[in-house]
C-alpha cells in the first residue's frame, strides 16, 4: 500500500514531564494528530513536519519514523507515516484549530480514531526509551 499520509505525534517536555500535541479536526467534530497528504515530490518526513506547522504553528525535529498506520476515509483505505516530532518552538498556524498539550493517557482518550491512538502509544514507548 502506497504511503498517502504523513503525521506527526509532536511533544514537548514541561517539568520532566512529556506532554503530546493533539489538535481538532479540520470540522472541529474530532481531536487528531496533526497529519495531511504527501504533496508530489514530497518525503514524508517533509510533509509530516509542514503540515504540522500549517495545522499548529509548531517547528519541529524528527526523532525517529513511526509505524506505518492505516484508516478509512469515506470508504477508502489510506496509509499515513507518522513521526515522533520533538517540539522547537510554538508560532502562528496557518489554519484555525483548537490545540491540547496532554500527557499521553489524556492525549490517548481525547484522541477520536484507533490509528491515531496507536501512534501515540509507539511515540511514549519510543520517548521512553530514550
């Protein structure tokens, strides 16, 4: 299955504590990870850090690909690449949604689909291995 998606499970440590961004769906009817389609010529990784500054203002690093997660879209099986994204700074989004820092189980409980529960799972695990 080809890759369509790239996301990101970006975090920042606030007094030791790791705290995972979870943002509001494009409709504002679900909380999400940040992630979008893989423009032409685009790695994911690349997409993966662009749409996470245009959904959040966030600037980030790569610190490690995660599993690769598929989900439906009206129907249609998609494949989204995610990466564990350690925060750099916070600026101005491009697009209007509403931003939660949470810790992971508060981030896994908000978060509305399966796929993106798993990601925020690996990216702790990945974290604490750290």
């Amino acid at each position: 299955m080809t890759i369509s998606h790239a996301g990101a499970v970006a975090y920042q440590k606030k007094g030791g504590q790791a705290l995972f961004l979870v943002i509001s769906s494009s409709d504002g009817a679900h909380w999400v990870l940040p992630k979008g389609h893989i423009e032409s010529r685009e790695s994911p990784d690349r997409a993966a850090i662009r749409e996470l500054k245009e959904e959040t203002g966030v600037n980030g690093e790569i610190v490690t690909p995660l599993s690769i997660q598929k989900f439906r879209r009206r129907g249609e099986e998609m494949a989204v690449q995610y990466f564990l994204v350690r925060t750099l700074e916070v600026g101005q989004p491009d697009e209007t949604r509403l931003l939660r820092w949470e810790s992971e189980q508060s981030a896994f409980d908000l978060l509305t689909f399966e796929e993106a529960r798993r990601a925020i799972r690996e990216g702790a695990a990945k974290l604490n291995q750290a």
